[in-house]
C-alpha cells in the first residue's frame, strides 16, 4: 500500500501481509506517521506509512441483509 493509502487507514481496517488473506490483522491506532496493527497472531507492530510496501487493506465485506 502507497503512504497516501497508509494514511487514510482508521481505527478497525482489516489489513493482511503479503497477499496473504490467512495473515490479517485489525489497525488498533493512527497517527500522523504510524498505525498500529494488532495481527489475530496475537502480535501487535507499529508501521510507519512509508514501511506499508507488503501490507494490503482487506476488501470490505458485503452487507447481507
């Protein structure tokens, strides 16, 4: 994901690692120069925008009503 991407992120975007939808994690925090992931590994990192390279926002799930 581009530092523009990174950016717009709020609190509770699922994003996932490599390509890989079986590595998600759930932003827990922005700032103006980081967000917080809290991975379901249990690990929880900060990136910085300009370190999103590998990461990728999860598509959002269609509302079934």
């Amino acid at each position: 994901m581009t530092n523009a991407e990174s950016k717009s992120l709020t609190k509770g975007s699922r994003v996932y690692w490599q390509g890989d939808a079986a590595d998600r994690g759930s932003i827990t925090e922005t700032s103006w120069d980081a967000v917080t992931i809290a991975w379901d590994n249990g690990q929880v990192a900060r990136v910085h925008h300009g370190d999103m390279r590998e990461i990728r926002q999860a598509p959002a799930r269609p509302v079934t009503v």
